[in-house]
C-alpha cells in the first residue's frame, strides 16, 4: 500500500486544516486507518483512528476539535482539524493498518502542519 498525505501548511491559532491521504495499491477498506503526529523531541502518537468498520478513537488531546473520516471510494482518509493550538505543531502521518486481519502496516511520508499563536 502506497499513502500519499497533504494538506498540511501554516495556520494561525484558532484556524482549521484538513489532511488527506490517498491510499494505492491494495484494498483501502480492508484496512484501518490512522493519523498520527510527532512533533520534535517527542515521540510519534497516535491522534485520531477509524476502522475498517467506521469506529473512531481520538487522543484526548484533540476530541473535540478534530474529525477523522474515509471515503473506501476515493481510497482517501481525512482529518479535519479545527480550533488548532500551537501544541498541535508537528509532522503528521498517516497510516493503514492491516494487521489484525493478516495485512500489512504501512506508513505515508508526513505532512507539517505548524500553527503559529
């Protein structure tokens, strides 16, 4: 599986984003998907996930404020985030979880999202 994430960028404090990752190579809807964010020094956690069955699980840290969706017809996963806060500064990757169903685990390459206050 292939996974292509953008739409990151620069944003003001109290300003929106959303993040798409297309996926290729395989059956998108066999997986479950997830954002995750690293910022530096940190170490990667995990921000927002959806199964293949549509259940959703957020961090804490962004419930609320944060949407995560997939469109199994577009092979494409989002992440609509709202109400940005600094501490949101940090590099985002998504990833397609095939594991608990004898797949793979693959990794897109990371989008910055950097909110100034």
């Amino acid at each position: 599986v292939q996974l292509q994430a953008s739409g990151g960028g620069l944003v003001q404090a109290e300003g929106s984003l959303r993040l798409s990752c297309a996926a290729s190579g395989a059956h998108f809807a066999s997986y479950d998907m997830g954002w995750y964010r690293q910022a530096p020094g940190k170490q990667r956690e995990l921000v927002a996930s959806i199964s293949r069955s549509i259940m959703t699980n957020y961090a804490d840290s962004v419930k609320g404020r944060f949407t995560i969706s997939r469109d199994n017809a577009k092979n494409t996963v989002y992440l609509q985030m709202n109400s940005l806060k600094p501490e949101d500064t940090a590099v985002y990757y998504c990833n397609a979880n095939g594991l608990p169903y004898g797949l793979g685990d693959f990794w897109g390459q990371g989008t910055q999202v950097t909110v100034s206050s």
